[in-house]
C-alpha cells in the first residue's frame, strides 16, 4: 500500500514534499506524486494535506 493523491483535489501547496521523511513525493505538473517504492505508509502526508487530497489505501 501506498499513499494516493487525488489530482482533482490536489491544489499543488507542497505541504506533503516537505513533510514525507522517505522524500517519496515529489510535484509533477503542479501536482504531488507518490513514489510507491518510497512510500512507508506513515500518513505524515495525509496531515498535513490541507485539501485532504491524500489517502492511505
């Protein structure tokens, strides 16, 4: 499982790049993008996401 990023939702803040301790997200096109090799599930994104964009499935 991995973090999973509504790109409807997302508003492109970067809030979760600065806050992910694995660096497993990185902006594309204005957009957080979740490496799923990277993503150790700890929900620090999910946090701070102020658009609530971001789950854990």
């Amino acid at each position: 499982m991995a973090a999973k990023v509504d790109p409807e939702k997302c508003t492109g803040c970067g809030a979760c790049v600065d806050e992910c301790p694995t660096d497993a997200i990185e902006m594309k096109d204005e957009k957080a993008v979740v490496n799923e090799d990277e993503c150790v599930d700890c929900g620090a994104c999910v946090d701070v996401c102020p658009s609530e964009a971001i789950t854990l499935d």
